[in-house]
C-alpha cells in the first residue's frame, strides 16, 4: 500500500499547502520553525501550484486508500456486555466518526461552505485526546467508559425533565416515575468514575478531567491550547469571525463568507486529516492485522508527524488594520 503514502507525500509536500493562499501577504518565519529545523520550504518555481479542487481530489484518493488499509472497522463480534466492550465501540465509533466528518468537511468545501467545516474540528480533537489517554489506561478504559456514559445519559434525562415538565416528558415517551427512578441512579455512577479518577490522578473529587487535562497528559497541551483558539470562535459568538467576512474600501463593504473560504477549506482539510490519522494511530490494534497494511497507515501517520506540514495561522496578515498598527507603533 506504498499508494496511499505516496499520495500522502504530494499532499504534505510543500507546493500543496502555500502559505501565500492562505490569505496571508507574509507570515513570520519564525512561526515557521521548530528546534529540529524549519516544517516549510517554500515550493520550487517550476512546479505548478495547484488548485483548491486538485487539492479536495487528492484528500479524496487520500482517504480512500485510508479505507483500504483499514478495512471495515464498523462491524464487531459482541461477546461481552456493555461495560466489557465500551473501549472497543468507543474507539471505533469515533473513527467511523471521524471519517463521516472528513467526507462532510469535502463536501462543504465543494460547496463554498468550508466555514462550517471547522465546526468539526473540535469534536474531533476531543475525541483523538481521549482515545491517546485511553491507550495509556487500556486496564481501566471499558470501566471508565461505561460509566461516563451512565453518567452522561443520566444527565441528559434530568436536564431534558427540568425543560419538557410533566406533559412533554409524557408526550416523548416517558412518566415523570421513571425518569425519577433513573435518575436517582446517577450518584452510583459518579462515585464509580471519582475513584477511578482518583487513581488516575485527576483533581480531587473530580467526576471527568478538564480537556486541557487530558491534552497535558498525552503530551499535546500547546497543541490542544492552539486548536481550542482556533475553533471556539467558530462555536461561540465571535464579533472577529463574524467581521472576517466583511471586505472592501472606504466607499462600499461586501459581507459574504466568500472571502475566507479557501482558508477555512485549508484549515479544516488540514487539520481534519491530521487529528484522524493520529486517531488512527491511538487505535491501531483495532485494525486487521496486515503487515502491509500497518506499514502503510503507520508511513502515512510517520509524513505528518514529520513537520513538513505547516502550522496553518488563525490569523492572517490579511485581515489586520494595518493602517491602525502602524500608527501605534
């Protein structure tokens, strides 16, 4: 499967993801930087730039050999019971999620609406911190996951109570009697996970680590730092990613996404393949053991892991008043 690696080396190679289409006029080249040399070299002239489209194509190759060195992880043989198999239906579940996402961010992006593609970023990352830290606890996982969800589900029935009162919690199928008796459960499953939490180290009396938590733990704390700020406009009110989509001069001002969504595509696409193939990583004993295969997922896993891709900005020189910040200085 040496053609799904070499497809990976054309899309990290340097020419696919210029930093010039990024919306950027200039980028410090110190961001460009790390302590084993530099992650970008600028394309060679004579090679041509290619466009958004080729790019989308080559995710799409990309992805497909992805496919095939995985195989079909979506069907398992269930011979246990929930809380024998959570960390096996969890890890799988948030790769088939994940690949789901990356065919809804290549729609979007054929579309002109790559802006919400970001959306799914967040999740997702979410999800590849948790399966690296689940790796490193594999002895207390299916415990822990299925408690969390106990808890979680619980949880969702108290607040989905307090909303729907009496007569909507009725209409949706169910009596206040059993949602009480179901609820009153939960305390059972918060103290199962606060002593595995304990054990693990977590903050005291605490039911579920903070994200940043986890992120320190398997070693991606400025990286997860880097991610939250780059998505959390895209999920909360931002005024700045809302006047990213105005543009024009003194006279007239055009609003439209338009402006951005080539960078939104690059952001989300990169970014996108990046937390799936190092889920993929987190989980790889899930996967048929093929020997060409492992060698092909783990050379393509190996590529991005390299540096040669960019640190794609979340803000461009672009979008600054550069006008404003010369005065200032």
């Amino acid at each position: 499967m040496l053609y799904s690696a070499n497809i990976f080396a054309r899309f990290c190679s340097g020419k696919l993801l210029p930093l010039a289409d990024w919306g950027a006029a200039a980028v410090d080249k110190a961001m460009l930087e790390n302590d084993q040399g530099p992650l970008w070299e600028p394309p060679k002239a004579e090679k041509p730039e290619l466009s958004l489209p080729e790019r989308i194509a080559l995710v799409r190759e990309l992805l497909a050999a992805l496919d095939i060195v995985m195989g079909d992880i979506s069907r398992t043989h269930f011979t246990g019971g929930l809380k024998e198999q959570s960390y096996d239906i969890v890890r799988r579940a948030a790769i088939i999620r994940q690949r789901e996402g990356l065919t809804a961010i290549l729609s979007l992006c054929d579309t002109g609406s790559a802006a919400f593609g970001v959306c799914l970023l967040r999740p997702a990352y979410e999800e590849m911190l948790w399966l690296e830290y689940l790796s490193k606890h594999s002895d207390v996982a299916n415990e822990l996951l299925h408690l969390m969800g106990q808890a979680s589900i619980k949880e969702h029935m108290r607040v989905q109570m307090d909303y729907l009162k009496r007569d909507g919690m009725h209409a949706v199928g169910f009596t206040m009697k059993f949602a009480k008796l179901f609820i009153a459960s939960a305390p059972a499953a918060t103290a199962g996970i606060k002593a595995i939490g304990a054990k693990l180290g977590w903050r005291r009396e605490s039911d579920k680590p903070s994200v940043a938590h986890i992120a320190q733990q398997v070693g991606r704390k400025d990286e997860y730092d880097y991610i939250y700020e780059a998505t959390s406009r895209f999920v909360h009110f931002s005024p700045h990613e809302l006047m990213r989509r105005a543009w024009g001069d003194h006279e007239t001002m055009h609003i439209s996404s338009d402006h951005f969504a080539k960078y939104w595509a690059l952001f989300s696409l990169h970014w996108g393949l990046r937390i799936f193939l190092n889920s993929i990583r987190a989980v790889h004993d899930i996967f048929p053991d093929d020997s060409a295969k492992r060698e092909s997922y783990d050379k393509i896993t190996e590529i991005i892991q390299s540096g040669i891709l960019p640190p794609v900005p979340i803000i461009t020189e672009a979008e600054l008043d550069w006008s404003y910040m010369k005065r200032k200085t």
